[in-house]
C-alpha cells in the first residue's frame, strides 16, 4: 500500500533481479490505468473504438476479425478488437484497458532488455551503459501507451528477432510474424527480416554483398506504391496512399518547422550518429558470429529506413526507430567484448549529450501524462473518483 512511484524506483534499482520486474509491471498498470491523454491523441480515439467494442457479442466478434484483411472491417489489425474484446467480457472499464495493454507493451520491453543483458552479462557492458539506456529510451514512454498498435508490434518484433539472432531456432521466425498481426505496417519489418534471414544464410562475402546491392538497386527502382502492389493488399495500399499524399506531407512539414532546435536536432541527431558509429566500427573491431548477424540484420533496416526516407516524412518513418534500435544493441554487444579504445570512449561521451537531450524532451511529454496524486499515493486511492492532475501541472 505504499506509494506506487517509490516501489517502482526501487524495482529498477535492483533490475538484474527479475524478481523485482513484478514490482515494475504492476506500476505499468496504474500507469496505463491512470494515463492522462493529449487533446485529439490516439488514446482519444481508441476510447470510441471500446465502446464500440463492448456492444459486440461472440459472433460479431468472429464476424470482425474474419473481414480484417478484405476491407470490410471496422479495425485494421487483429490484435486491438481482440484485446479490447477479452477485456470488455469482464466488464473492464477502459482505463482498465489501457492498465492491461501497458502491462503487455512493457512485459515485452523488459523482455528485450533482459535478453541484452543476457548476452552482455559476464563483460565489460558497464562501461558502454548509455547505449543500454539509448535502448529504454528509444520509444517514448508516452507514446508506449498512446500509440498502442505500432508500439506493441515493435516490441513484439524486437525481442522474437533477438530472440531469434541469439538462438535462430525456426519457431522464432514464426513468432516474429506475430507482429503483423498487431500492425499491419510491420509487414514491411518482416519481409526484412526474411530478407535478412535468406543472405545471412550465404557463406561467401563476396557474393552476400553482391546480393545486398542487388537488393538496394531493386528497392529504389520501384517506388513505394510498386512496391505495395507487389503485396496486392487494398488496405495496405490505402496506408500507403494516407501517409504518402502530398496533402498529408505538406501539414507534416509544416509541422516539423515549428519545432524548436532541440526537437530538431534530437530528430536527426541519434539516426545521423549512429549510421556513422556502425560503418566506422566495421574497420575498427573484429566481430564474432552474433555481432555479425546483428550488423547485417542492421544494415538490412537502414535500407529500408532510407527507402521509406524518400517517400515519407520524419515523423512517419517509424522505420528509424528499428535501425537505430538494432544499432544500439549492436554496438553494445560489439563494444563489450572488444577491447577498450579511444574510439569507444570518444563514441561514448559523444552518445551521453545525445541521450541526455532525448531524455530530457521525452522526461517533459511524459509529464503531461503522468497523473500525479495517483503514482504517488497509495493505489487504494483509486477506488476513489476525482479529477487527474498531471506532473507538468502540478509543478
């Protein structure tokens, strides 16, 4: 009965005792529970979408998801009716909605971190911990919970193909595939997995980085809407058609100007950084099996990143976020197991004045979300109904 933000400062105190990752999920859930919504967020949206849902009997239900894919259902994906199905059958209230997708989103994120940890746990990791922390924070916390479809999917993505890079087991493959089913978009993510699982399969380097410039003159001579016709899919070319009409790029950037200049430079800062970060390591360290897979399925990403650049704005790329994760983990693993340079120290202390700049922004937008009386004081102060106040607010 104890304040919920105390216990959670002390969960992550002592992280490496998995134990303690209860304590951190627990707190998610109050987190999700008593999330306060920007204006016209996807939060907003997904609360109409729950009343809806809870109108739907067992054969509506099936009836939804069965039209998912051929354009005559209400949702895009499978997983947010099912999860707000299962729920809205105990007779949850949307926020407790929101408590139990936070508690999903964020078992899948510790997942991830733990299988990092793993593989770094008898080196010199410590040293090179802020391109650890560069991976908590590469998905803001807020918009974790906001977003809930491409966020899940993302995790959901990350920690099977980890799973699958340190031990490439077929179920794996298969498990990634799950992603697809959360966001449609990840489609995109999986055929690169696949793409990255068929040329990791070569032996000879010679005709591996044959095969990886025959596949990047290939993407870049069709354009983003031949290529989704390749997948002959109406919903998914309606996505395309969204994110890629000039009206809806030019509000973006208008956008986008109004940023101040630590928004801006934290837009571009980390992916600019870290592009430059993976090929100079190339000449600088030598590489063990693991550290070769994770620099090609890295490579593969960036390709897909840079594509996706010349037909979309930067907020829409979310496919940064998957090289810029993938190169994290990279150079963390690369790093703790080569020996101590010049390069890795200068790299380092470059990363913290990035990192510190991206925590600061995201610390300031979570502010806005965070209810304050009710992360802090006992939980039984939820049984009680008043008015949210967020941290921002507070002080």
């Amino acid at each position: 009965m104890i304040s919920p933000i105390l216990s959670f400062v002390y969960a992550l105190k002592r992280f490496r005792n998995r134990n303690y990752h209860v304590i951190i999920l627990l707190f998610a859930f109050l987190f999700g529970y008593s999330f306060i919504p920007y204006e016209n967020s996807d939060t907003e949206r997904y609360k109409h979408y729950y009343e809806i849902v809870t109108q739907f009997s067992l054969n509506e239900y099936i009836q939804e998801i069965s039209l998912t894919y051929s354009g005559g259902a209400t949702f895009p994906d499978i997983y947010l009716p099912s999860l707000m199905f299962i729920t809205s059958v105990f007779g949850a209230s949307f926020k407790v909605f929101i408590g139990v997708q936070a508690v999903i989103y964020f078992d899948f994120f510790l997942g991830i971190l733990n299988t990092i940890l793993d593989q770094v746990k008898n080196a010199e990791y410590k040293k090179y911990i802020v391109f650890f922390l560069g991976c908590v924070f590469i998905y803001s916390f807020s918009s974790g919970i906001n977003g809930i479809r491409f966020p899940t999917a993302f995790m959901v993505f990350m920690y099977f193909t980890l799973k699958y890079l340190f031990n490439p087991k077929l179920i794996y493959i298969i498990l990634v595939g799950l992603s697809c089913l959360i966001h449609i978009a990840l489609l995109q993510a999986y055929l690169g997995f696949i793409c990255f699982i068929a040329i990791n399969k070569i032996n000879n380097k010679y005709l591996k980085t044959l095969i990886i410039v025959g596949f990047v003159g290939l993407l870049y001579s069709l354009n983003i809407q031949e290529t989704t016709q390749l997948i002959n899919n109406d919903i998914i070319s309606q996505k395309v058609q969204d994110y890629t009409n000039e009206n809806y790029i030019e509000q973006r950037e208008a956008h986008t100007k109004k940023w101040n200049w630590y928004i801006q430079f934290n837009q571009y800062s980390n992916f600019y950084f870290l592009i430059g970060m993976v090929f100079l390591s190339m000449f600088k360290f030598k590489a063990n099996p693991i550290v070769k897979r994770l620099f090609l399925i890295t490579l593969v990403f960036l390709i897909i990143s840079m594509f996706n650049e010349l037909y979309l704005d930067p907020i829409s790329n979310r496919y940064r976020e998957f090289f810029e994760f993938f190169a994290l983990i990279y150079l963390i693993i690369l790093f703790a197991f080569s020996p101590a340079s010049r390069f890795k120290n200068i790299a380092n202390k470059i990363y913290s004045v990035i990192l510190l700049i991206t925590i600061l922004i995201q610390l300031r937008s979570l502010s806005y979300n965070l209810d304050f009386i009710r992360l802090s004081i006992s939980p039984v102060i939820n049984l009680f109904e008043f008015d949210s106040v967020n941290i921002y607010h507070f002080l």
